[in-house]
C-alpha cells in the first residue's frame, strides 16, 4: 500500500483506509511504535500475541519495564464505527504531536498500520542510501 493521507476530524478520530478494514475487522488496538512520532494499529489478535511476547521478557530489566509501560500500558482498545473510523484517545495524539483538524500519514506495515503526522513524515529523511550498513544487512532483489 502506498502512503494514505487522512485527517483527524474534531472528536479525535480517522478513517481506517477502506481496502484496510475488512481485513482488520471492528476490534483494534493503538499504541505507542517503536519509532518516535509513530502510532501502531493492531488487530486485537496481533496485539494478544505483541503483549504476549513483551510480557515474556525480563522484567528486572528496567529498559524492559519501561517498553512495557510505553506499548501495553498506553494501548487502547478501539472498536470501528459503522463510518470506519477509529477514535484515538488526545493523549496518544500528542505523543506524536497530532491535534484535530491536522493530517496524518497511514502505512500498512507488516499487518499493522503506522502512522505520523503529515508535517513529521515531510521532515523525515526518506534517503534510503544514508541508512548505514543497509545494503549488507538487508537484501532485497531489485533494490
């Protein structure tokens, strides 16, 4: 999927892309990504088994603790109305300084969707030759 462009309407919400619906079904969960200045949206069961595999990991670890915090601890359950839009809590929205009324980039990574602010993805350096090491860590046939 290419990158989807939406908005954030006034009550904090967005439209799940349509081809992406069917397929996610009406139970999904947004959390906090890995990457700063990304949302993740999970399908309930993928995020059964994310949780699952985060809660098998070493909680004396205190970087362990704190990624549990960051992706379990501020998920939320978000069910698709009957228009497919979702509605994401203004907490998350300001983690990766979004607000109404601003749009949002939507990809469709893996089965889940991720997604930033349009303004973030512009500034991003998208210059995929800057990644070091890319080229020796990671093939692709026809990159």
């Amino acid at each position: 999927m290419a990158r989807d462009t939406k908005k954030i309407d006034a009550k904090g919400r967005f439209f799940i892309p349509t081809k992406h619906k069917d397929e996610m079904g009406e139970e999904l969960v947004v959390t906090n990504s890995l990457d700063t200045g990304y949302l993740s949206v999970y399908t309930a069961e993928d995020f059964r088994k994310v949780s699952a595999q985060l809660k098998s990991l070493n909680s004396m670890d205190p970087k362990v603790r704190k990624l549990k915090r960051v992706i379990i601890g501020e998920s939320l359950d978000c069910s698709v109305d009957t228009q497919g839009r979702i509605k994401v809590s203004n907490e998350l929205w300001e983690r990766i300084g979004a607000k109404p009324g601003d749009e949002i980039c939507v990809f469709d990574i893996d089965g889940k969707l991720e997604i930033c602010t349009k303004a973030h993805y512009d500034e991003e350096d998208h210059d995929i030759s800057s990644i070091e090491g890319l080229e020796t860590t990671y093939f692709v046939e026809g990159l």
